[in-house]
C-alpha cells in the first residue's frame, strides 16, 4: 500500500489546548506523523510520495464555505499584526438562537468560523492543513487511478471541521473533501470513521445527500466530545435521511464490544452498494489513549484491518486522531499491513 506524505504538517506545532480548564501543551503534535511515518518505513508497508500540488485551498471550497477557507488563509497574518507571533484560539461563540453576522473584529470572526476553543491556529497551520488536503486528494487521484488501496497521512486531523467551523484539532476535512472528489467523479462513496471521537463535521457536511453514506462509532455523546452530536437518532435529513449511521459506545468499549458495532456498519456499507470507501482512521480508541476512554489493544487494530478489507472495495485510509503518540505507529500500520494481508 502506497503512503501519501509530507513535513509540511510540521509547522502546525507548539499548540496549547484548554484540558479541564488549564492550557497544557497540545496532544496533537507532530511527533505524531512522524512516528507513524517511521512505523510505514519499517515494516516497508509500501512506497512513500509527496502529495501533489493539487490546489488543495481551492479544491477545499467543495465542502468548506469559501469564506471560512479565505479566513484560515489570513487570520494568523492578522493575528499577529496585532499580538504577535503567538497562537490565535476561539474564545467566544455566538448565542444560540440569535441572528449571525460575520464580525469584523478579530475575536468575533475566531469565534463565527469555530465550534469550540480546540482548534488553536498558530503561524503554520494553514500551509499544513492545506498539506494535508493535498495528501488526501492525491491518495483520491490514486484510487482513480486504479490503486486498492492507499494511505493519506494527513496532519491535522479533519473530522471536526464542518463547512464553515474548525474544532476539535480539525480546521480542513480531509476525508470529507477525498468522498466529495470521489462522489463528483460518479463514485458511491461510503465513509467508515472510527476514531473515537464522532466526527461531527464530515456528519454535518454530508447530512441531507443520499449519495454519501456516513458511518461513525465512537465514544456516546453522553460521555464524550463532541458532546452535541453522534447520537444513533441522527439518522440523516431529507433525501439523507437513513444514510448517516451513529454507532455511539459508553467508556470502557473493549474488541467485543467494538466488533460488534464494526460488524454493524461494515454491513450498512455492503447493503448501501458502496463501490470506493474512506476510512477515517483514528488510533484513540487504543487502551493508553490519554483523553479517550476505549479499551483497544494493539492486536485489535489487526482484526480491524480484517474486517475493513472483507468489503472488498477500493480503500482510502486518511490519518485522524490517535494521541497514545509511542503506540500510534504501530496501531495504525496494524490496521494497513492486516488490511493488505486479508
Ligand atoms: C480530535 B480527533 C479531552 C478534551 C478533548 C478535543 C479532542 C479532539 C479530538 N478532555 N478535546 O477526533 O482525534
Ligand atoms: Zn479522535
């Protein structure tokens, strides 16, 4: 299986996050490619290529509000001018219920364009996100291409961003940009995200479109982040309804429990007719993960890999989360190599 890779992720690096209240050091960081970058190398899971320059901020603007992709283009720059080269970071949101314009002020757009304060934005986050979209839309391009399967490893992550907010260490979907690209191309695409967060944004981004199917397991909303969404009731709106598939589970999920969730949306995916799937391939649902709450062993990412290729459909692995950064390397290249073994 063929890597989609570049350092251009690292300068989205030094983040600090709001956890229980205090800001810590981010646990998105760039060791975490690395790491999983040195894993692919060891096991020779397959060659490894830069992406293409593929226009990734343009290409963006097929799932993001052009707006919002102008804004992460140019808030640092304007950030700075004013605070200097430190990190800009949503602290304010708009009231509920209330009519929206777009602030002028620097506050008030950080807060328009964000979800949550979990997306701090520093000098090279923006170059990397775009990286990372063009990692995405070559691995796409080679599946066009005829490939199997494919690895884009995307940083950061995408699965929090909606169409016009960042949130949760996501500012671009990766993946929900690769299923657009596929879905214009003529393709029916399904998407598998099992990171252990709900990716509420690629849900959101896909909700009312019957030509999409979105699957997620992940930690309920009534334990976890995102907390607003992922629950089993949000079926999909209007022609989508019944084509966005939650498989929310309590804190402590080991393999048992989890293959069986698995098992439920591998079979929603083969009754849908999929003929390409994206995988959003989060590692945080690993026992060690330090803000997950999952019970996964290394050797559980081997079965998973299994199950995903028992689909027999034409794979497009994107990197999302996994913050256990000692074990992430081996994690994910399990699901890759039992994947390619099956
Ligand atoms: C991004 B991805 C934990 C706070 C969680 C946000 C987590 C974002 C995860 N106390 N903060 O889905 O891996
Ligand atoms: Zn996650």
């Amino acid at each position: 299986m063929e890597t989609i890779f570049t350092t251009d992720h690292e300068g989205h690096a030094d983040t600090f996050e709001l956890i229980d209240g205090q800001m810590l050091p981010g646990f998105e960081m760039p060791r975490r490619a690395q790491i999983v970058i040195d894993r692919v190398r060891a096991v020779a899971l397959g060659p490894i290529s830069a992406p293409e320059p593929l226009g990734g901020a343009e290409a963006a603007k097929r799932v993001h509000a052009p707006a919002y992709v102008d804004f992460l283009a140019t808030i640092h720059d304007r950030w700075r001018a004013h605070y200097g080269d430190r990190q800009a970071l949503a602290f304010t949101f708009p009231c509920r219920n209330l009519h929206q314009k777009v602030p002028e002020s620097l506050a008030g757009q950080l807060g328009y364009y964000a979800f949550d304060a979990g997306a701090p934005i520093v000098a090279g986050t923006f170059k990397a996100a775009v990286a990372a979209v063009d990692t995405a839309l070559t691995g796409t391009q080679r599946i066009e291409g005829g490939a199997t399967s494919v690895f884009s490893l995307c940083r950061p992550p995408g699965h929090h961003a909606t169409a016009d907010q960042a949130g949760g260490y996501c500012y671009l979907n990766n993946a929900a940009i690769a299923a657009e690209t596929f879905a214009r191309a003529g393709r029916r695409v399904a998407i598998l995200d099992v990171d252990y967060h709900h990716g509420n944004g690629t849900q959101a981004i896909f909700y009312d479109r019957p030509d999409v199917l979105v699957v997620s397991l992940h930690g309920h909303p009534l334990d976890e982040y995102p907390y607003f969404a992922g629950y089993e009731d949000e079926r999909g709106a209007g022609a989508g309804e019944g084509f966005n598939l939650n498989l929310p589970m309590r804190w402590g999920a080991a393999w048992d429990r989890y293959a069986e969730a698995l098992e439920t949306g591998c079979r929603r995916i083969a009754a849908f007719g999929a003929d390409v799937l994206v995988v959003s391939l989060g590692l945080d649902t690993y026992k060690e993960d330090p803000i997950s709450h999952f019970r996964l062993e290394h050797q559980d990412y081997l079965r998973m890999g299994e199950r995903i290729a028992a689909l027999r459909l034409p794979t497009h692995f994107v990197m999302e989360g996994g913050y256990a950064v000692e074990a992430l390397g081996i994690n994910t290249v399990n699901v890759l190599t039992a994947f390619q073994g099956a």
